[in-house]
C-alpha cells in the first residue's frame, strides 16, 4: 500500500470501545454527524475557472480565489500535506496537536472511487466536507471500476430495468440532498457502458504519483466534466482540457499524458484496485475506515452517517485519553 | 389500493415547491431529520411479555406497561386509527388540526415490507420512531419478497459473495446504529433461502384485513422470532406462537391461520405486492412516500434521512399555509 503519512496512520486507540455511539452523539453535546457544510476552498488551491453556484459559500458569496498568476511553486492544498494539513488547519472537535507539538493520530479513512461513478463524487464531496470536522486523514485512492466488478462478478446495478429506473431518481434527489451537481439522464446508462474510465483513472494515478496536491481538484474537475457537463473523458486532448481547469500546467498535463501508458501507472492502478477488492469492496465508491487495528468498509455514499458516527467516538476516545494525560502531568507536576 | 384513511392521502400542497430543503434544516432552525429517538409505547397498547432491552426507554427505565387482562376490547394503537391518529397524539412538528377542528392533511408515507428482510425490520422501526416527529400517516403494507424479486428478476444481494460477506457486517452495524436487535450470522443466509415467508406474510396480512390495530406488533414478533432468536415463522404452531407474543388471543390466532388459506387473503397480499411493484419496487423495504400530489419511491432503509428532509419542507408549507390564512381571518375579523 502506497501510504503517503504512515506515522498518522493506524495509533493506537484504546481497547475495546463500543462500537458505536448512541446515535447522533445523544446526550453527548455533540453535532450531528453530517452537518453537510458547504465544501471549503483548500487555504492554498488556485482555480483558473469561475467557482460554480453550488461551490459557493454559505452566505451566497463566492468562494475566495487567489489570482496570482498561473505558473510558479504551488502551495499544496491541507490534505497534501503529510500527516498534518488538518490538523494544523483546526478543527472544531479534532484535538489537532498534543501539548508537545505532536499530533495526535487520526482516524485514517481511505476513499477508493472511478469518477464514472455518480455516487463516488457523492461520497468524496461529502468526505471532503467533513475531514476537517471529522479530524480525519482522509486518502483519496483512485482505482478502476471495471476491474473491482470483473473480479468480483458484480454487476452495474443499473442492468436490472426497474433499478436503473429507480437510480435515475435517487441520483438526482441525492445530489439535490448533498448538494453537487450531478446531472443525469436514461441515456447516462448507456453512456457509461460505452465509457471506459481507464484512461481517465490512469491520468489520475499519474497526478497522484507525481503531484499529488492535485489529485483533489482533478478527480473533481473529471466529474464535473462527466457528470455535470455530460462530456467525454476518454480522449486525449478532453484529459487535457480538464487538467488544464484543475489549474495544471500544460507541461505537467503533457507529462502525465505520456505516463497513462507507461507500465509504473498502469500497475499502480491495478494494485490500488487490488486493494479495494482485498478490503472487501465489490463496487464504488468503497470507504475504507481504519481504527481499532481494523480496516471497516462502508459501501457506497450511504453510509456515512455511521461512518461519521464511529468517528466521533474515535474522538471522544482520543480526548479523554489527553485529559488522562493532562491530568497525570498536572498531578506530577504539583505533587 | 386499499387504502384506509385516503381522506388523510393527497392533501392540496403549493405547487412547484422546492423538492429539497437545504440539507438538515440549516438555517431553518429545525432539528436533524433523523433524531433516532427509541420507540415509543403506543398509547393502548398491551404487551404480553416482558419488553427487551432494546425497548427501555431513554433513561433506562422499562416502557410503561398496562396489564388490563388478556382479554376483552383492546384499544387501538395510535396509527390504527384513520386519518387521525398521531395528529390527535400531538406532535412537536406537526401542525395537528386546524382552527376549526379539520385535521390537516399529512404526508403519506407506505412501507411495503416483509419479514424475511432484516433492512425492512430497521426500516420499520426508524418509521415507527418519526411518524410522530414527521407527522406522518403511516401506512404498514406487508407484502411477499418473493413475488417482487420474481417479478422484476431482481436477485437477492447476497448472492454475490464479496456482497455477502459485506452484507454481514452492514447488517450489524446498522442495526446498532438503529438500536434494533438484529442477530445476523454467515448461516442466516442459506437460512433465509431455506425459508418462504409466504405463510408468514399471509398471516399477518390477514390481520390487516381483520383486526390492523395488531398489525404493528405482529409484524414486530415476527421480525423478532426470526432475525433476534433466529426462530422458524413458517410452521402454523409457530405462528401461533408469534400472535400469542404480540397479545392476540388463541380464537383471533386460530382464525388467522384458517384464513390464510382463502383466496381473499391470497389476493390481498398478492394485490400489495403487486401495487409495491407498480410504484416502482425491486427488493424491500420500499418506502413510498406521497406529496405533490406524486408518488415517491425510497428503496432500502438508507434514504431515511433524505425522505425526512422531504417531509420536514411539507410540514413547513403546511405551517406557512395555515398561518396564512390565519392571518385572513384576523384580517377579516377586524376589518
């Protein structure tokens, strides 16, 4: 596995807690939670388009965007950072750094998604809304969704006519709920089956093994392209044209043209996929959650309430284990 | 469709309103859709054994319980009354009755289920909690797995093994999540392709057509004896067993056993399924929601969340309707 901040990555989280919480941290003083904010600008990301409507703030305004010019060093966004973007970002009920500047271990939560997936853009919108508040580290693992239903023998839901019927709807009201702008149509079925994401999935494994502060608003602006705007994403000069709104130089774009054929992005694509399907996945997007010294999967962008649920307790854990330990320096240090 | 309080059905709401309210009420002052608060006792209801775990109130303390007596005429519960049950029980969001004593229209909402379904067991149950927050009109519709699953040559989902396996822990998880008390094993798999809930399906349908005050808990009991205490419900004694759990006497229980061998009971619960199928049904639970004047498929007990946000906006159009015309009349009044 490709980890990018192994010390954040597993801790060491007490022993046997329950599982969950009461539902929504009743009694406990906390959010619920899914608050579904508005996703936040990353503090250093530059955009070379107009933000959407649905990207705006709270209030109605735009989200703040940093003109200053399109080349030179770019500051990464907080995820990039290994091992302590958030943290260091602060967060409303993480415990971000211990007293001696060390930060605390953090749930370690890996998204695998193929951005032919409407409910994977689903999920990581959501994720990317919640990290902060969740205090987690939160890993974006691009993977191929042909290869996870090959090996599994699954099939895409929509084949089965009264489903596909179904999905039309719920897609819609879930992206209305969560607020992105997936749009969809009867012909969409048909459009995906006649979509290969390889090659699209590969560029973005290219981004991730070479500029990964990228690997964010790239895997965004291929969705957006695909289910937002209902263009292709298969074609050379389109990978282009979507690299280029995801604020990627046309050097770097080239580059990473010239790596989707080359057998070290082919292969880690391929081992990613294998790794969800080890983790038990047999569709996207599959959330993978590690605490307690165990990998949990959560299929499917319905299911992180729980997720989010089980998380705050992680915290709740983390927490009282600090004021242990406050308590006990306090203690030797007065007596 | 048989429908028993369709004074109570359609209602006249605003044209064109907004589908979704934004997410979780923000800005709105509302609480969350979903509180997951624990079941509440109904009013009349009897109980005949002593109430599990998973039944105690909020503090720990057991459900109040009336033991009147086996016998005699038992008072419905709450949702058994037509058209005005849980309005006249009082409801914090619910707007009740009118000024002038009309009970206002409610959201419809139908959950066609069946026993042999644990996801319909948590759907059930989450159902039961909110009706009373949402004010609903709920409406129980038991209905055969087997038919729809035959009819839109759907497969049950766990057989795909990496499906499955997940199945397992997802089970678990959300029924703790939920606070029902599913017990799902690797066995219960085969277990439920070894059953057919027709016999049980029949069963409690007949005491829809009969006696629906028992609908309630005789689904419950069912639900119990097979996914709690993984007991057989096909066998007649068993039946039995169950209706004497849910407070029926051994005459109504006799009777419902005879029944289901008669063609009006075989049709009822044939013209259900077929009616879940018609709004658009491929598995269970399948929640169908009615507003605008439109039928609205929810599938699975995931989407909880979205159809109470959905029903929160009614209950919000309604207030601001009322209020309205209120404030017609105080104009009227004392012009």
């Amino acid at each position: 596995m490709p980890a990018r901040s192994a010390e954040s990555a597993a801790g060491s989280p007490p022993r046997e807690p329950p599982l969950l919480p009461p539902p929504h941290g009743e009694g406990l003083g906390l959010p619920p939670p899914l608050l579904f904010l508005p996703s936040r600008p990353s503090a250093g990301r530059r955009r070379q388009r107009a933000p959407h409507s649905w990207e705006r703030g709270r209030g109605g305004k735009e989200l703040t965007r940093r003109e200053e010019g399109r080349k030179g060093s770019r500051p990464p966004p907080p995820l990039a950072r290994p091992g302590g973007g958030a943290a260091a970002a602060g967060s409303r009920w993480g415990a971000g750094a211990g007293r001696d500047g060390t930060a605390m271990a953090r749930t370690l939560v890996e998204l695998f998604y193929d951005v032919v997936s409407p409910y994977s853009w689903l999920g990581f919108e959501v994720l990317c809304r919640y990290r902060h508040i969740w205090n987690i580290d939160l890993r974006f693992r691009p993977a191929f969704l042909g290869g996870i239903m090959q090996a599994t023998g699954n099939k895409p839901p929509a084949m089965l006519p009264k489903r596909a019927e179904y999905m039309l709807k719920d897609v819609k009201r879930m992206a209305k709920y969560y607020q992105v702008p997936v749009q969809i149509s009867k012909d969409d079925f048909q459009r995906i089956t006649g979509t290969s994401s390889l090659g699209a999935m590969r560029f973005i494994t290219a981004i991730d093994m070479t500029q990964p502060q990228y690997l964010e608003p790239l895997s965004r602006e291929f969705w957006i392209r695909f289910w937002s705007k209902h263009e292709d994403i298969g074609q050379p000069e389109n990978m282009l044209a979507v690299a280029g709104q995801a604020g990627l130089s046309s050097e770097l774009s080239q580059k990473l043209l010239e790596m989707i054929s080359s057998p070290a992005v082919k292969n880690r694509l391929k081992e990613t996929t294998e790794e969800a399907i080890k983790y038990g996945a047999f569709g996207m997007p599959a959330v993978v959650a590690h605490f307690n010294g165990e990998h949990h999967l959560f299929f499917g962008s319905d299911r992180l309430e729980l997720l989010g649920s089980v998380i705050v307790l992680q915290i709740l854990m983390l927490a009282v284990l600090l004021m242990d330990e406050t308590a006990d320096r306090n203690v030797s240090q007065y007596s």
